[in-house]
C-alpha cells in the first residue's frame, strides 16, 4: 500500500457538481445571449431554451 502523502485521490462529488454548474450557467448565458441578439432562427428558440432546461443541474 501506498503511502498517504502518495495516494491518488478520487475526485470530490462536490467539485464534479461545481464544475457542471458553472459550464451550464455559461452556456446557457451564451445561448440565451444568442437568442436575444436574434442568431438563433425564431422556430427555434423554444428548443433551445428547453433544451438548456433539460441540462439544468439544479433540477
């Protein structure tokens, strides 16, 4: 066995949780950015916000 100074850790379930969150918050800040400056085509702007909905960690 290996020394505790040498182990390798797993990473946390926080931090793996942390990471989604911050990625989704910016991506649908983006998406939602690109539907207000109208470069999203206006028959999809409905899937795109579901979309970024049904990705939202906080469900």
């Amino acid at each position: 066995m290996l020394p505790l100074n040498e182990q390798k850790q797993l990473p946390q379930a926080d931090s793996a949780k942390s990471s989604y969150f911050k990625v989704y918050e910016s991506a649908k800040k983006e998406a939602e950015e690109a539907i207000a400056k109208e470069q999203i085509p206006p028959g999809y702007k409905k899937q795109v916000k579901d979309y970024f909905e049904s990705l939202n960690p906080a469900r």
